[in-house]
C-alpha cells in the first residue's frame, strides 16, 4: 500500500503534503515496541522525564530520580549487538559523581529551546541547574524555596529567556523574577486557573510542567462561567497539542481531559477508562498533527484518539509504572521512561522494511527466528 | 466385533466416532480439552504422550496456536501453582518451536512473568508450595534458554531477563553462562597451544639434534664401558673354567646374570667415563625426557586446522621418547644406577654424599674387584652398605655433646637432679637469684623493647622484686585411676563403666577376676554369682551373713522366704510376710554352723539376699513395664479419639461416606489426589491434639469464669450470707 502511494506521489495524484501527512499517520499507527533500537540505560532510578532536543531533533535528554541526566543520540548508534540491534549508550552522563550534580532525583530536564549547547536540569534538591553541554559544567544554578518539581523553557520566547519552574513553595510570588546574566527564573505556582491561563497566553505552544500533586488546577476557572473542579484530586500531568490550541490534562482521579484553551472549557472528550499512577507527575505526549495521545498508565502507555476518546492502542512492555512519555515527530518513534529504569522506544514496525533491513545485517550467531517443529 | 446390525443401532454409538468428529470439526477444541487434560493431574510432569498429541495439534493450524495460547494464558493465572507449572511446561514446548507463539508470548511477556515466576512481592506464587518452587525453577531457566536463543529477535526477552536481574534479583542460574566461560577457557588455551605448535614447528629440528647428542653421548660412554667391562669378563671367563657349567641351560642362566650384572666398578681410571656418562644421563632424563613428554601433551591436545605437521611431529617425539626408555632402559639393565645422581634430595648435599661413600669405597673396592662373586651387586648396594658407616663415623665425632653427657655430671649434682621438684615455669625462674633493683618505665617492667629515655632513678627496690615474685603454686591433686566396674553384661564382655564407687547398674565396684567373678574378700559384698544352692541341704532355706552391715540388706532379709524342700537348685519366691521371715531367721540362726562351714553358710546368706533383691528389681521391671504399657494405650487412645472427633468434617467424613467420595465410587475409579487437594492444608494429629488442647483450656476458662460471676452475683444478692 505504500508503494501504492509512492506510486500516487509520482503521478501526482497526490500532494506533497497529504502524501508527507499519510506516511506518518501511518507509520504512528504502527507503533510497536523496537527490537531493532534500544537505549542503554545509565539510570539506577526511575526516570522521571524525557526530551528530544528542538533544534535538531537528534538529542534525547533524560532526568532520573538518581539524581542524574543523561543524553543520548537518537538517530546514531554507538555499537551494534548481534550486527543489527542498534545499542543506544549514552553520550553524556551527570549523576552524583560529578562535583555539581543534583543531591536527590531529577525531576525534570528540559533542552534550552534555540540550542543544543545548554540544558537545564530541576530537582528535588531545591536547585534548578543550568548546564554547557559540552563542557558538562554548570553554568548557573538556581536555589529555590522549596523541591522543584518541574521546569520549563519557552520555545518560541524571542523577548526573554525565563525559566519556569514548579516548587513545593506555595509562598512564593507567581511572578517573582530573580535577575541574573543570562536566565532569569520565573517561579511559576500552578495553584490556580488564573495563573495556567496566563501561562497559556504567555507561551501559546508550551505548557510549564507539570502540577504539583497537592495542588489543584481548574484551567477554565477565571476565564469562563464554569466553575466546575477540572479535576477530582490532583493534576498530574498537562500537555498542550503542538499548534496550541488544546490542553491535555491529567488527574489523580485516573482521567484524561482535553480543554479548549482559547475558550477554557472542557471539550468532553470521554476519554476510555484508564488507570493513572497517582503519586508522580506524568508526562504526556501528542502527535504532531494532534491525532493521538500517548499517556502513563501505570506500566503500561495507552494511545487515544484525541478527538473520540477511543483507545487506540495499548504498549507493554514495562516492569513497573511508567513516568513519561515522548513523541518524536520526526522520528515518529515514541520514547517512554519508567520506574524499571529503562528506556523503551517504540517505532513504526513495518515488517516489509525491517526484513530487508535485516537480509544485509542478518548474522547467524543466533538461532534464526522460525518455526521448529522437530517432532 | 461381529455382531447383529439391529443391536448395535440400539446400542449408544461407540466412543471413538464423535471424538474423532469432534476432532475434525475444529482442531481449536481438540487442543483445547489436550491442554486441559494435560494441566488437570496432579503428576509432577506433563504426560509425554499428551505433550506430544498437544505439539502435533499445535502445528496444524495458526489458529490451534492462538487458541492454545489463550488457554495456557488463562491457565497461567489460575491460583494453583500446579496447573501454572503445566501449563509452563507446555508453553515453554511450544515458545521452543512455534515462532507465531513466540511473538504472542513475546507480546504480554509482561504479564506473563509475573504469573511464572512470582518476583512482585504483592502476587506471590499460589500454593501448593512445592510446585511454585519447582514452577519459579522451570521459568527462569526457560528464560534464560529462551533469551539466550532467541534474545536477538525480541526486544521483550531481553528486557524481561534485564528486568529480572537487575531490578528483581532473580538468581538465575547461569548455565550458559558456565558454559561460554568453559567455552572462552578452551579457547584460549588452543590459542597457547597453537603458538607453541607454531614455535615447535621453527625449533624441531634443534631440539631433535640435541637429544639425538645427548643419547649418542650415552651408547659411546656404554660401549666403552662394555668393552672394558667385556674385557674384564673374557678375563674372569678365562680364569673360571668353562667346563665346571655343564649344561646348555646352567650356562644360558650364568650367561644371563652375567649379562645383568654386566657392570665395571668405577675406578680412577673410568672415573673421567663415569662422570660423562652420569652428566648426559641426568641432562637426558631430566630435561629432554620432560621436555618430550610436554611437547607430546601438547601435540595431543592441540586442535589445529592442518594436522599433518602435528601427526610427523607426534610420530616423531613419541620414537624419540621410546629411544629415550630404551637407553635408560639399558643403562638400569647394566646396572649403571645413574638414577642417584637426580634423586630428589638436595644436589649438594648428594655430592657431599658421594665425597664421603667415594672415601670409604676407595679402600674395600679392589678386594672386591678381584672377587667375581660380588659383580652382581650394584654401586647402589654397596653405597648402602658403606653409608651407616659413614654415619657411625660423624656419630663417633659429635658423641661427646649428646649420648654420654649423663655419665660424664659428677654424681653429686646427679643426685640433686634427681631430687630436684619440677617446676613450672614462671617469672620467678626469670629472677632466680638475682637481687638488684629493677629498673621500671611507664609500662611497668617490662623494659625489653623500651627505646626511649631510661629514667636511672625509678627503680624499684630487690627487697619489693622479690616480694613480688613470692613463688605461689596451686595445689593440683594427683589424677586417680578409676576403676572399671567389669561386672559381667548379659550381651558378653565386662562392664566399663568407670564409676567411683558404685555401679549404677551392677552395685558396688569390687575387684573382679577376668572371667567378671567378683574376688572375694573377708567381708565381700555380693554380687551376681552366688554358689547354686542346690548344694545345700534342704534343711536350712536362708541364711544370714552376720557381718552385713548393710541396712537395707537386712530389711531384704526378713522379707525373704524360702520355703523347705527346694533342693533342686532354683529358690522358688512369694511375697514375702516378715513373721516367716523373722521364723526362718531364727532357724536359720538356730542352724549357723550346724553341719555346714561358715563360708558356706555365708555364701547361701549372699545368695538369698541377691536373690531377693533380683526378683525385686525384676518386680519393679514388670510394673514399669506394665505402666508404660497403660500409658501408651492411653496416648493411643486419645490420639485416634482425636484423629476421629475433632473436627466436625473429619468426623462426618470418617462416620458416613461423603457424596463426592460415593460419586468417586460410582464412577468406579480410584482417583488418586485431585488438584484442589493439593491446595488444601494438611492437618495432621498434631495439629488436632493442639486444638482439642486449646479448646479444653478455653473450656476451663469459661467455666472458672461463670463460676465465678455466680459467686460475685450471689454475693452481692445475699450480702450476709458467704
């Protein structure tokens, strides 16, 4: 069918764009876990967040609650096991061996959104860290009142270059700018509607992180008449589509919302019956042309539809809860973290493509993958 | 089976047809009631037979495959760790052979896991015990199998065994991993191998060259010691008179031993030959011999691609090696013992040896020489013979120092010796007569290894050191020798018990003889043989020992009787009333001395008393016996009362048949234990006796308790009435 298409793109029956769009609605369909890439964890706790970087879109960033983060090149290999699996080590490590690492579990770590050079790293320390990738230094800290919980980084800021973050101090001012050479923090309570809200205007595309799990969210609360709780519990996750025109929000109370940020209201999307792990920040991820959902839900990740609710498809694959979630949209490959340490890609399986991959890689040091019936 | 075509239509139609339907209507249900078959025994292993019907059911169609996966699945999470080890079993047959089921499996290998092996600690493996363990056994070392063979396909096996490693610290068993460091072992070592192939290869020639010389070396240094060995016979032949060995056999069996003592002492003159020979010998023996033997191990265990060079070099080195034997062979057939010179004592001190033997040998060896008799004997043999002469020598030299020094004391101080107490030792002996001032640091006196300043000033006086050092010793008390008690056992042989005074079990220790008899003394005690007392008259029954101190004894006494007319030897008891008794002991004193000895009377005075105290221990026997006996039948009884009655289940199932036993029965099969009696635990007298233990004590309780209440109620309701 897909020559089929190819075929279709070279009369021109089809156009670029629709044919571009096809190909990876259909390879996202085809998600299954990758026997053919794989992360070498460097972790010894469970990871808690995970980002390719938006430059080049090569650089996958990822914090543990071991206090350390780790880089990985997504698109290279560093070895091959067994000639075709590609074995993914890790190309930078900062864990508490190093003389600035973090003190307790990362909780988050985020790209500087206009260069790979820098990173920034939150953690339960009370520190939001600055780091040079290059040189693995820090090149700025943050103390802050209370644990971090989450940081984040607008991608389309041209006008400054703030740090949000999420800390267990409730006293803090929403607005509290500490002045500094290069970044200034900007210390971001999730306590109220309101303060979502403005975040929303403020950055259209990008949601700061993640609520603290004592606190409440009502996205819809200031702006509209609907006063109704968002959430039965804490909100555990958010994330908005990547046009910015929805906001995805996750409870404690195991559901899934999708809210009209333009107009703040919920859209009642019902979304299927889902179990949601409680006590941690989740990070979920949306394909790019919002199709599809991918969230946490316990050791599991489920794909929904965005628009019907409907579960579109279940990965396992994961020993325990899973933390995080993302989506690359270049690689269409999904990239999950878990309290099982590992790291887990999940790739567009298309049989026809992985047999001819193999036919040139195949070696016959293991026993060939066939039926054997002996007797 | 023949028979009316009318009778078998009325008959139910024969079991095969609608299974064999059943079967080939769908396969699905067919694997489906084997899988189900093959889990619901209680057999520790799947039948093979099943397994097999399973295999070939599984490989017809895709679809029996996802079926079966489904039921083993569903059976995988049922609460019976029996039927998940089956279920295991057959799942790991199929996981080795069907690739579609290894993807299904590969797929929820997740949930799986769990279920087979038990590592989250909120969902232990079911019971019955031994089958988890045996189920938690078979599953890791499947994984392992599995993840080993076809890891390489399946991203999930390898996270599965990482998972269980790393995060759960399941032990696994790490057969393969055994096997590949063997296998890695092998390799290296036909890597060394291979290199010394390679070296041997460049060096073959050299090394041959050298052994060749070296034995060269050894036939030249032989011939020329044959040659004068053979001149030196042709000249003993030649004084010997052929004629006096007659016979064709007397000379074959002369000619013989003279062959095998064909041996030239070594004189001045073949010293120079000697030594040659010796030298080359020992660097033949020691290191080519050795070196040859390695290099063949080598040749032999070495596995190389092109084995013609490894086959010539064997062929080689092994009739090098048999060259070798046969020379050293030759030079112990000649009797050249040049095995002396490598022995494994130290070199020098063997050459040391050798100065002093060659000294002595010096003197005695032409007289021998000039002997022919003695050519047999080997150098070795009369090195033997001339050493303890050696020895005696250097003794004669050294004797002043060790043996005679006790004649040599004045006997003066060897009497004091003799009398002086043996002490042992102590700090006294340290300053035995010596009586300065002791010079002390911070650490008291110990000034052995004090580097520091010495303060001339802290002394502390003779008179306090010896104070100090008053001599104490403590009273130890001589060991005693305690005595066997060596009374005869009923088994044989004496008995060693070693107690003071007396025997628990044969009374008082007294001497004995060998035999056990005890050796009488003037006042002896009795003991187990007394003289049979069918020697006595019948006239006078018992006897009393006057001399007998012992209280008891004489309570024994008047409680014995015998009755008159026991004269064959056996003493016939009753129980015994003193007032016959004190009656005989008036006879029997009226009789002291009356026509027997007083020894005799004495004896029977023994006798009886044994006598009655053996059938009283015997009496005392019976009872315990008899006791033990009534209380084991009481245990009995309460055991099987409780076996029977405690539980109301037990009880209904011992009194009337229970509807599953009756169906049981009706299907007229023996069936042996089923699934869900695996799961049940088993209650045993034990636990029953605990029980009915328990409930008797709750019972007393209760009762104390209401008793008491109705006396607390009743006092308070007649408060003047108690």
């Amino acid at each position: 069918m897909w020559c089929e298409a190819v075929r279709r793109r070279e009369r021109g029956e089809l156009g670029a764009r629709r044919f571009e769009t096809a190909a990876r609605a259909r390879r996202t369909a085809s998600l299954a876990l990758s026997n053919r890439k794989e992360f070498a964890t460097p972790h010894n706790g469970a990871v808690n967040s995970l980002q390719v970087d938006l430059i080049e879109r090569r650089y996958l960033l990822s914090g543990a609650s071991d206090g350390s983060a780790a880089i990985f090149d997504v698109q290279n290999a560093i070895e091959y096991e067994a000639g075709f699996i590609a074995k993914h080590r890790s190309i930078l490590l900062v864990d508490k061996q190093h003389e600035n690492g973090h003190k307790f579990a990362v909780s988050m770590a985020v790209w500087y959104p206009v260069d790979t050079g820098l990173f920034v790293t939150a953690s339960f320390d009370q520190y939001v860290k600055v780091w040079d990738t290059n040189s693995t230094q820090v090149v700025m800290d943050f103390k802050m009142p209370g644990k971090v919980y989450s940081a984040a980084m607008s991608p389309i800021a041209t006008t400054h270059m703030l740090i949000a973050t999420g800390s267990a101090d409730v006293q803090d001012p929403l607005n509290s700018l500490q002045p500094s050479s290069s970044s200034k923090i900007y210390s971001a309570q999730q306590r109220t509607g309101k303060s979502k809200k403005q975040s929303h205007k403020l950055h259209k595309s990008q949601i700061p992180g993640h609520g603290h799990i004592q606190q409440r969210l009502h996205p819809g609360l200031s702006s509209s008449q609907n006063r109704a709780t968002a959430h039965y519990g804490a909100v555990t996750g958010l994330r908005t589509t990547t046009d910015g025109m929805y906001l995805l929000s996750s409870g404690s109370d195991s559901r899934l919302r999708l809210w009209d940020i333009d107009s703040g209201c919920n859209t009642l999307v019902n979304f299927e019956a889902m179990r949601l792990q409680t006590s941690k920040p989740l990070q979920l991820a949306v394909t790019e042309d919002p199709s599809l959902v991918f969230i946490p839900c316990m050791a599991s990740i489920k794909a929904y539809n965005l628009w019907s609710g409907m579960t579109f498809q279940t990965f396992r694959g994961h020993y325990e809860p899973v933390n995080c979630c993302y989506y690359s949209a270049q690689e269409q490959e999904l990239y999950t973290g878990s309290n099982d340490r590992q790291i887990l890609v999940w790739s567009p399986s298309t049989p026809a493509f992985t047999e001819m991959e193999d036919d040139g890689k195949r070696q016959m040091d293991f026993v060939v993958d066939e039926d054997n019936w002996s007797d | 089976m023949p028979r009316p075509a009318a009778s078998s239509s009325s008959r139910p139609p024969p079991e095969g047809e609608p299974a064999s339907s059943r079967a080939t209507s769908s396969a699905e249900s067919s694997i489906a009631s084997l899988i189900d078959r093959a889990t619901s025994t209680t057999s520790p292993s799947v039948d093979p037979a099943l397994l097999r019907a399973i295999k070939s059911a599984a490989r017809a169609s895709d679809g029996a495959i996802r079926d079966a996966f489904r039921i083993l699945l569903s059976l995988m999470s049922k609460p019976h760790a029996h039927v998940r080890l089956l279920a295991f079993t057959i799942a790991d047959e199929l996981f080795m052979r069907s690739k579609l089921f290894r993807s299904l499996l590969a797929d929820v290998l997740d949930g799986f896991l769990p279920l087979a092996v038990g590592f989250r600690r909120a969902h232990p493996l079911p019971p019955p015990a031994a089958s988890a363990t045996l189920l938690r056994k078979a599953a890791v070392q499947a994984l392992e199998r599995w993840h080993h063979l076809f890891g390489a396909h399946y991203r999930q096996l390898r996270l599965a065994v990482e998972y269980l490693k790393e995060s759960a610290r399941v032990q696994f068993p790490g057969l393969r991993a055994a096997v590949e460091a063997r296998a890695a072992r092998e390799a290296r070592t036909q890597e060394i191998l291979t290199a010394k192939v390679e070296q041997l290869r460049r060096n073959l020639a050299a090394i041959k060259a050298e052994i060749r010389s070296a034995i060269d070396e050894i036939r030249n240094g032989l011939d020329i010691i044959r040659i004068e060995s053979e001149k030196f016979n042709n000249y003993a032949n030649d004084e010997d008179a052929e004629q006096e060995i007659a016979s064709l056999a007397m000379r074959s069996i002369r000619m013989a031993s003279l062959m095998a003592g064909e041996w030239v002492p070594e004189t001045q003159e073949n010293e120079a030959v000697f030594d040659a020979l010796r030298e080359s010998y020992r660097l033949l023996v020691s290191k080519h011999l050795v070196t040859v033997q390695e290099w063949i191990s080598v040749l032999v265990r070495v596995n190389l691609a092109n084995n013609r060079f490894r086959d010539s070099a064997l062929k080689e080195f092994i009739d090098v090696k048999n060259e070798i034997r046969a020379v050293r062979n030759r030079c112990s057939e000649l009797g050249l013992n040049l095995d002396n010179v490598h022995r494994r004592k130290g070199v020098q001190e063997e050459e040391d040896d050798d100065f002093w033997v060659e000294g002595n040998i010096e003197v005695p060896s032409p007289g021998r020489v000039g002997t022919s008799a003695d050519v047999a004997s080997s150098s070795k043999d009369t090195r033997k013979g001339k050493k303890p002469v050696g020895g005696t020598d250097t003794d004669d030299g050294k004797a002043p120092n060790a043996g005679n020094s006790p004649q040599e004391l004045d006997p003066e101080r060897a009497k004091l010796h003799a009398e002086a107490p043996v002490l042992p030792w102590s700090s006294v002996l340290d300053r035995w007569g010596s009586n300065r001032d002791a010079l002390v640091n911070q650490r008291g006196l110990e000034l052995e290894s004090h580097w520091g300043r010495v303060d001339n000033d802290a002394v502390i006086p003779a008179a306090k050191i010896a104070e100090l050092n008053v001599h104490s010793s403590i009273y130890r008390e001589d060991p005693v020798e305690i005595l066997p008690c060596l009374a005869p056992l009923k088994k044989g042989g004496l008995c060693q018990r070693r107690d003071l005074k007396i025997c628990p079990f044969h009374g008082p220790i007294v001497p004995r003889d060998a035999e056990g008899n005890p050796i009488y003394q003037s006042d002896g005690h009795c003991d187990a043989e007394g003289n049979p007392v069918g020697q006595t008259d019948g006239r006078y029954d018992a006897a009393v020992s006057p001399i007998d101190p012992n209280e008891d004894s004489s309570d024994l006494r008047e409680n014995m009787i015998m009755p008159d007319g026991s004269s064959d030897g056996e003493c016939i008891y009753e129980s015994s009333p003193s007032r016959t008794a004190n009656i005989n002991n008036d006879i029997s004193d009226s009789d002291v001395g009356h026509d027997l000895g007083k020894i005799t009377v004495e004896q029977l005075a023994r006798q009886a008393v044994q006598n009655v105290r053996k059938r009283d221990r015997d009496d005392k026997k019976a009872l315990e016996k008899a006791q033990r006996v009534r209380i084991r039948q009481h245990n009995q009884d309460v055991l099987r009362e409780a076996a029977l009655a405690s539980t109301s289940r037990s009880a209904a199932d011992y009194d009337l048949p229970s509807p599953a036993v009756s169906r049981r029965g009706r299907r007229g099969k023996t069936k042996g234990p089923t699934l869900a009696s695996m799961l049940k635990k088993k209650v045993t007298s034990k636990d029953r006796i605990a029980e009915r233990l328990l409930n008797a004590r709750a019972r007393d309780a209760t009762i104390r308790e209401v008793s008491h209440t109705e006396d607390m109620s009743y006092r308070e309701a007649f408060p003047n009435q108690w």
